[in-house]
C-alpha cells in the first residue's frame, strides 16, 4: 500500500507540493516526472548506482555508537556517519543517482545551486566522474565563508558563478540557477541538491537519499537487535539528509522524528531560519511549501551562521511532517550549534559540519529515557567550517 508521506501522482504530500514552473520548462519537467521511477526502479541503473555508492562513494556509512556522547545525554546515541562518505556528506548519495538519470536522458550539460558548497562539490565530482560540464551557482557571500569547497569545485573542473542579488546565499543561487535553466531548457539538467523544487524533485531526492535509513535499519539490527530506533534526529533547511534519515520511519509512528531548523540569533530575533515557526504556506521554487515571506507574499530573508540551512523555506515533505505532527520541530541558535559541534569534538574526536551540529545541539533539549535509542543523522564533516569554529574557539 503506498504511503501517505510519499508523493501523489501529481507531486503533492498533503497540500504540499505540486510544479509551479515557467511554461519554457515545462518540456523538461515533464520529461523527468515521465521517466524518473522507469529509470530508478530499472535493474541497470540499481546496479549502476548501488556499485557507485560502494566502491567510489565508500557505502555502507558506520553507525557508531557514541559512547561518552551516551553516557552524558543518558541514552544510546549512535551517529549515522555521511560525514564520511567521499566529499564528506550526504549530499553524494543524490548526485550519483541524479547524474545517471541525467545520462539516461541525454543531458551534455548539468547545473545546480548550492548553499555550503558541498552539494556543489557532489556535483562537480560526479560531473568530473561522468565527463559532463558542470556549472554551479553560489551565493557571493557563500563563496567567502566557505572557501575551501569554493577550492574544490574549480579543481573538478566546474565553473562557479556568484548570485549577487538578494541576500546573496542559497535562495539567491537557486534563482539563478533556474535562469540559467530556463536559458538553456534543451541540453541542460538541473541537479537539485534537497528535497525542493517542482515535482518531481522532492520525491526523486527522497528516494535516492533513502539509503540512510535503509541502512540504518540492518546496523541497527546488528548493534541493538532491532531493527528501529526509538528517535532519530536530523538538521533541516531544505531537508534532503532529514529526508533520507526519516524515509523508512515514515509509517511507524512509534519511532520519534525530530527535524532541527537554524535559530541563528533567535527564532524571533529576525535573524533566524527557523521556518516551520515563522512560515506560512506559499510557493518558492517550483513547489507550494511553507515559506518565511511578508504579508505580500515576498520572501523573508533567513540567517544562520551554517550556510547548508540558510534557506526561506522547506521542501514540501517537511511541510507535510510539520502540519501532520508526524515530525516534531525544533531548533538550535548558532551559539547552540557551536557549542554541541566543540562538545562533540572533545567527547567523540569527530568534528561534524555546522549544519549537523544544529541536530546535535537539541540533545541538551530533550528527557532522554535511560534506554532509548536514539540516531543522529551526522551529514556532513567539518573541515568546510574551521575557519567558523576557530573564529568562535574560546
């Protein structure tokens, strides 16, 4: 029986979602909404893609069991380890899957936006693996505070170029990016990175981020004897790794869901991401979601020192989870994000990405019980985020 928290035929989860595009892409939408499942659930491509995840990406991520992490929070708090997949995140899982469907389609040229770098480093590592151009967009002030990624995609060979309007981050490379598309509709294949977007983009990341969970369930196995947490806990601003975290949870409504936005200076400080609180519903994108705007409809503005989770809204499942009360949310300022990334730093020797550290810091939230089992989805490592935390060292 197919899940409510999948989308419909039509795109939507609830009243979430759907394709809200300019007429010139329709062809190319469509042609994608047409073809994804075929080439997804195609033997070829399985192979193709589960060969990829394991011998070049580095899969199956551990499931570690934090132990003074534990035994100061009270529970077994295991990580999910992505920060240790090749590119050092999550954001990989979607592109090897998105750039053989772009092949599969015939695309010679390939986009895509990106917040702290490293869905733009994703791609422009697949596009080098694939020998395929590859043009990303990236807010300006994005590309100063997250330099080294910056670093790395022109070392694969992509071409970087600054969206200078707006705020100058992720919304900001996002529109440019589907200028871009519209400009260039017939040759060019716009790699999203999050579960964002026009159908069929928040399903089809979904689905290839869902090896998260799919994988946890076996380790959990392993490690627990069963084959569920009691609570899994994951960073949201789109929420493509929350979204791969939760997939295979999604039905269980005995297993907690906690998703964790960027507080920034305060959820009502006016410098915040904290979307589920300040959003009301409206289209961003391509998609109807929930989304930080005015009374005119415009979008607000959102802060938060993590780059990754510096977006106005969320992608449409999140809405659907927020609105259901299927997903409990949260949030975490930026002093709260780097207090639990030093914690986890000293207690476990990993130092996490600014974005998971928001999902570590709710753990100082939350009344454990003595046993629970509780997962964290870890989505990205640090190195990106020294020059953040050595400015902010005590």
């Amino acid at each position: 029986m197919k899940s409510k928290f999948q989308a419909d035929k039509n795109g939507y989860y609830g009243q979430f979602g759907g394709a809200f595009i300019p007429e010139l892409l329709y062809p190319n939408v469509k042609e994608l909404e047409d073809n994804y499942l075929k080439i997804i659930e195609s033997e070829s491509f399985q192979k193709e893609y589960k060969g990829l995840l394991k011998d070049y990406v580095g899969r199956p991520t551990p499931l570690y069991l934090a132990p003074r992490l534990s035994e100061k929070y009270g529970a077994h708090i295991y990580l999910k380890r992505e920060d240790l997949n090749h590119t050092g995140a999550h954001k990989v899982n979607n592109t090897i899957g998105q750039i053989l469907i772009a092949k599969q389609l015939g695309k010679k040229r390939i986009i895509a936006e990106t917040g702290a770098g490293q869905h733009g480093v994703a791609t422009a590592t697949v596009c080098a693996l694939m020998n395929l151009e590859c043009v990303v967009f990236m807010g300006e002030i994005d590309i100063k505070r997250q330099a080294p990624n910056v670093a790395r995609m022109k070392m694969l060979g992509a071409k970087v170029i600054p969206a200078t309007s707006g705020s100058k981050t992720l919304k900001d490379a996002t529109n440019e990016a589907i200028r871009d598309w519209i400009g260039n509709p017939d040759d060019t294949y716009y790699l999203i990175g999050s579960v964002v977007g026009p159908h069929p983009y928040p399903d089809m990341v979904a689905r290839l981020q869902a090896v998260i969970s799919e994988e946890m369930k076996w380790q959990l196995k392993e490690h627990t004897g069963k084959e569920n947490p009691d609570t899994v806990i994951a960073c949201v601003g789109g929420g493509s790794n929350a979204a791969g975290a939760f997939y295979h949870f999604l039905d269980d409504s005995t297993i907690e869901l906690i998703a964790v936005e960027a507080a920034g200076l305060g959820v009502y400080s006016g410098e915040s991401a904290a979307t589920s609180q300040l959003g009301d519903v409206g289209v961003l994108h391509g998609s109807k979601t929930i989304l930080m705007q005015d009374e005119y409809g415009q979008v607000i503005e959102p802060y938060s020192i993590s780059a990754g989770l510096d977006y106005p809204g969320i992608g449409p499942l999140h809405a659907f989870l927020n609105e259901s009360n299927r997903a409990k949310f949260m949030n975490a300022t930026d002093q709260e994000a780097l207090d639990a990334a030093y914690e986890l730093t000293k207690l476990e020797g990993i130092i996490p990405a600014l974005e998971s550290a928001h999902a570590l810091a709710v753990l100082s939230k939350i009344d454990f019980k003595k046993d629970q089992v509780v997962v964290v989805n870890l989505s990205g490592r640090g190195d990106k985020d020294l020059e953040t935390y050595i400015k902010h060292l005590k």
